[in-house]
C-alpha cells in the first residue's frame, strides 16, 4: 500500500517524485496549498527561504495567509488544474527584507494521491525604488487594476485581487449597473477621462467605489490599456445620504412648523380682531365706572394674548433666519423715551420710579434698526416691571472703549429692585422658555420667549447680552453693541395723515360675521359707505357691477378664497379691474404679504386690525390704481 501525502519523510520526496533538483542553482519547492505546508525544496530554495535544513523549512507554519493572499493562491490552484502552467511574481520577506521571485507554477501528483504546486523561482534583482513601488502597489488598501483591450483584466493588485475575485474578470461587469459600465469602458478605450463614484459589485457584496481609469500602454506589450484605480467611499457616501435625509426632515420639519404657526396665528388673530375691536367700540359709548373696569380687563387680556403670539411668531421668524434688520439714522435718547414710555402708566400704578440715564459720551445719532433694539428694550423693561414689586426700574445708555474707527460701543442696560435671578438659572434665563422656577411662572405668567427673543436680535446685530443678578436682590439685563456713529439727517416736515377728502364707497369681503360688523362699523365711523358680503364669489359679483372705490378683503374664505377672487376682479374688463384692494388677515408674515402683494392685492391690513392703520390705509389709496397691474404679477397661485 502506497503511503500517504502526510507520511512521505521529506527527504525520501524528490526520489518518490523522481525529483533531481537538489543540485540546480535556481530556488524549487514544493507547496500543498490545501495543507498550507512545504513539502519539499532545493538547496537554492532553502537559501531563498533563510532556512539552514529542510527540516528547519517544513516546521515553519505558512498556514496565516492574508485574505489577498488566499485570493491569490486559489486563483492560482483553479488555473493549473488543467496542466497549465502559471508564471507570477512573488515577493518574499525570508528575513525580513523583501525580495522579488519570478516563479512558474504547475501542478504535479504526490506520492499516495493529491496534489501539490511545484514553484521554479528566479530572483529578480530589483532597483531599490522600483522595489519601494512594488511593496507600495502590495501593501495599499487602493485596489489597481490594469485591463486590456478587450477589457479583461490582465494584473491587479492583492487588494483589487480580494475584491474581485478569480479569472476572466471584466471591467463593464464590475459595474452594478451594467450599461452604465459598458459606457465608461468606451470611454476610457477612447482617451476620455473617466472618474466618479459609482456602484460596484465586490467579493464584499455591493459597495461604492471611487473610480479613476486612465488609457495607458501596457508596459510589455505595448497595446492599449485601462489602469483603473479605485477606492471604497461606502461609508462616505452613507453618510452624506444620511446628512442629505436629515436635512429633508429638518426643512420638511421647519416647513410644517412654519405652516403651523402660520394657521395658528390666522386662527387666534381673527378672533382678537373682534375681542379688541368691539372693546374699542365700546369704550367710546357711554359707560359706568364698573362697566369701564370690566371693559379695561377684557383689553388688557387681549393684548396680552396678542403679545404672547407676538412673541411666538417673532421667536419662529428669528430662527428660521426670515428677520432682516433694516438699519437706518436715528436718535438715541428719542429710541430710549419711546421704549421707557411705553411703561410710564404701569410704572405709576405700581409705585415704582422709573428713570432713563443717559451718559453724556454716547453719540446723538447712530445707525441700527432702532425697531428692534427697542424690542430688546422693550423686553428688558417689561420683565423688570413684572418682577418689581417695589423700588425702582433704570434703563440707562453709556458708551464705552474699544470700538473701531466709526464706531460707538453702546452698553443699553435695563436695572431693578425685583426678584432677581437664581444663580441657578442664570446660564439658562436666554433659552427659549425658560423662566425662574415654576413658582414665578405661575405668580407671573408670561411666553419665557422675551429674553430668547432679545438674545437673537442682539446677536444678528453682532453684540453681546447678559444679565448680573443676586436672587432677592434684582437684576440687571444688559446688551453691547457696535453701531457706526450717523449725523442727523435732514428733517422734513412730514405731512400729517388725514382722512380721505370725500366719502368713499367700500366693498368688505370677510366670511366672519363678528369682523363684518366691526370693519362696517369702523368705515361708516370714517364717513365713508359700506357693503359687505361673506365670500369671494360674493366679493366677485359685486365688484363686477362697479361703482366701489376700494375693496377690503378676506384672505382665507369659503368657496372662493380672497386671492382667487382678486385674480378674477383683475381680468374683469374695464376701470373695474384697477380698483385698489387690501388684504384683510391674520397672516402677517412678510412672505405671505409679499405673496399677497404677487398675487394682485395693492396692501394689507393686519388682523387684529388697528383702526388708525385702516384709516391710514383708506386714505392712501382713495384716489385709486394709477397703473394696470403687470401681468406676471397676477400669477396663479392655492390660498395662502
């Protein structure tokens, strides 16, 4: 019985295999790739290898093999199973130290059954930077690749090799999308660059590849080829989908937010036109002391629940970045009186004094949005006249060093006698809804959006806000700016705003009957004649007859919405199509007015609407259109 592969002593090998290589010059040995073990070599391969006997060689383990490497050995084994033989380059590290083998690799049959690889090596004596290209070319995660003509691969490196796998490899069918792999290769073929990411089909299963291919002669033969180098870029492009879809979300979120604080505000500022109109109304007839207090409580609750959506409407425009600031010349100490003023009658009745203190060094005019850096004021002073039960409330302007050339550097700071702030809450109070503890919002109420508010204007302008406080001591808010120093402009006297010179005859178009009566009765208050209809069809029909000078009307209406129904009155035929119209609305954000203005309506009124605005409005366009309202400006368009 013939002894098995495993038992054949090394030494008896080459004689079993009628082997007489011992004496030649050039390294052979023998590997059996399904043990992972050297069964035999020459003197020379034992040179090669560093290994003084055979014996010393075959203990070595040769069993951890590199994934590439394995790659690269069954492709090898699947080749010369046919009788082929296989010549490849090999670089061994025998001690440490690289060096290149030609080799040619064909099959051969043990002793006892299988088969193993006979390796005939030549050393190749490499330049040294040849040599450095070589283990660089081995050694990178980059997968290199050379195909020929006919777009078959011809080398690839152990990375290439371990990605993609085995003989015949094309390069259209690396490609997940096939045509569009067939397409590349003809344009590499044809000298055009070709480079992308694309998805590709691995050992790995389906990743996305970094892909350069290059026209290239082959180095020994000289005929058109395609160097392909690529780089796995799967996580990259993971994550920038992923980064694409949450940025989708967040606007998608942003949208539904905007969308949702723009219905709401349409929803609570309808019936405010009406809770402060009529109390408007009704503080102008002749009441009873009694009667008068009740009317002043249903006012004060009105405004303040206009000034809490105020507050959330102004908080969304400032995040979502819709607030622009519009600076212009304007006089400091007046910015300071209108702001303290607006807290004189509250300051009175609750025993407080309040004092403006403005430092002699600030200059008299400066350039800024003085609207909203009185808002910030404004916010300042309303939190200091809550929180004060008793003593004072400061707002005081002083300038001080370190602004550039053309500049002031305004230090606006609002002081009182109240509460004051927690320590605990002194890094927080900025933050949106944020207030000092429950027991305070419960005694005081309020958004907690104010200082959040202010906080966000004073950055869009550049400038700092803080607050110093000792709880039970009172607090002081403060806000530094750099604003450029402006001259006086030149004063003109403004023209004071008067009535229309003649009665006028309205049309008012709104679906809410609580707001009918209310915009009739303040236009009949003005002297001026009255019809009033529930609908855009309505508003339509009537228009058509002609004879209004004005119409007011709706947005948001049943069955015809007041955009519609402007766009048709436009296309009406005749003077009929020129007459003014005002948006009567809640939406009072500025591109819905702006969409409005798009969409054919001269101006807007907002709701709850303020009778010197609608009295102002009236008597601005009383004399009607000059011009035709251009055609792209009446576009189409759903209701806002």
């Amino acid at each position: 019985m013939t002894s098995s592969p495993e038992k054949v002593v090394a030494s008896d090998l080459p004689a079993a295999l009628g082997l007489g290589f011992d004496h030649l010059r050039r390294p052979i040995w023998v590997f059996d790739d399904v043990r992972k073990r050297k069964l035999y070599a020459n003197r020379a391969a034992l040179d090669l290898w560093g290994a003084a006997t055979l014996d010393d060689l075959l203990a070595r383990d040769f069993s951890d093999q590199s994934p590439a490497v394995r790659t690269r050995m069954e492709d090898i084994a699947a080749r010369i199973e046919g009788g082929a033989a296989v010549e490849e380059r090999w670089t061994f590290y025998p001690n440490g130290v690289p060096v290149a083998v030609n080799t040619t690799i064909s099959r051969i049959a043990l002793p006892g059954g299988g088969h193993a690889m006979l390796l005939e090596g030549v050393e190749v004596r490499a330049e040294v930077e040849q040599q450095r290209a070589i283990e660089a070319l081995r050694h990178t995660s980059a997968l290199v690749s050379l195909y020929d003509g006919d777009g078959f691969r011809i080398f690839g490196n152990p990375a290439a090799l371990a990605s993609y796998p085995g003989a015949g490899v094309r390069f259209a069918e690396i490609f997940a999308n096939g045509d569009a792999g067939g397409a590349l290769w003809s344009s590499a073929l044809a000298g055009e660059p070709v480079e992308g990411a694309y998805r590709v089909i691995t050992a790995h299963g389906e990743r996305w590849h970094g892909l350069a291919a290059l026209r290239t002669p082959d180095p020994v033969t000289g005929e058109p080829c395609i160097l392909v180098n690529e780089t796995d870029i799967t996580e990259e492009v993971e994550a920038q989908s992923a980064l694409a879809e949450a940025r989708e979300r967040a606007e998608a979120a942003m949208a539904a937010r905007q969308d949702f604080l723009a219905n709401m505000s349409h929803e609570l500022r309808t019936p405010l036109t009406s809770i402060l109109g009529f109390t408007d109304l009704l503080d102008a007839s002749p009441l009873d002391g009694e009667q008068r207090r009740r009317l002043g409580r249903i006012r004060d609750a009105g405004a303040v629940l206009l000034e809490t959506l105020n507050d959330v409407l102004d908080f969304a425009k400032l995040e979502a970045g819709g607030v622009n600031l519009e600076p212009s010349p304007f006089e400091l100490r007046t910015m300071l009186n209108k702001a303290a003023g607006m807290f004189e009658a509250q300051a009175l009745a609750k025993g407080l004094d309040l004092t403006l203190r403005v430092d002699p060094a600030c200059p008299e005019w400066l350039e800024g949005d003085s609207e909203r850096l009185r808002q910030v004021l404004v916010n300042f002073l309303g939190n200091a006249m809550k929180f004060t039960g008793a003593g004072s409330v400061t707002l005081s302007a002083a300038c001080r060093e370190g602004a550039g050339p053309g500049l002031a550097r305004l230090e606006l700071a609002v002081s009182d006698t109240g509460v004051g702030v927690p320590a605990a809450m002194l890094d927080t109070v900025f933050e949106r809804f944020a207030q000092a503890g429950p027991d305070v919002s419960r005694k005081f109420g309020g958004t907690g959006l104010g200082l959040a508010i202010s906080k966000e204007i004073v950055e869009l302008m550049g400038g700092e806000i803080g607050v110093d406080s000792i709880a039970g001591q009172g607090a002081r808010f403060w806000c530094v700016l750099d604003l450029p120093v402006a001259v006086a402009p030149e004063r003109s006297e403004a023209e004071p705003v008067q009535a229309s010179a003649r009665s006028l005859n309205l049309l008012v178009a709104d679906d809410n009957e609580a707001n009918r009566e209310l915009i009739g009765t303040l236009v009949r208050a003005m002297g001026h004649a009255v019809d009033v209809v529930a609908d855009g069809f309505a508003a339509v029909e009537a228009a058509s007859s002609g004879g209004y000078d004005l119409i007011l009307m709706d947005v948001q209406m049943p069955r015809m919405d007041g955009l519609a129904a402007t766009r048709v009155i436009r296309g009406l035929p005749g003077a009929v199509a020129l007459t003014p119209i005002i948006a009567l609305t809640a939406n009072v954000l500025p591109d819905q007015i702006a969409f409005y203005r798009a969409n054919g309506m001269d101006d807007h009124v907002g709701k709850p609407i303020s009778p010197r605005d609608l009295l102002l409005k009236i008597a601005l366009w009383s004399e009607g259109r000059a011009e035709p309202v251009p055609a792209e400006r009446v576009m189409d368009g759903g209701q806002a």
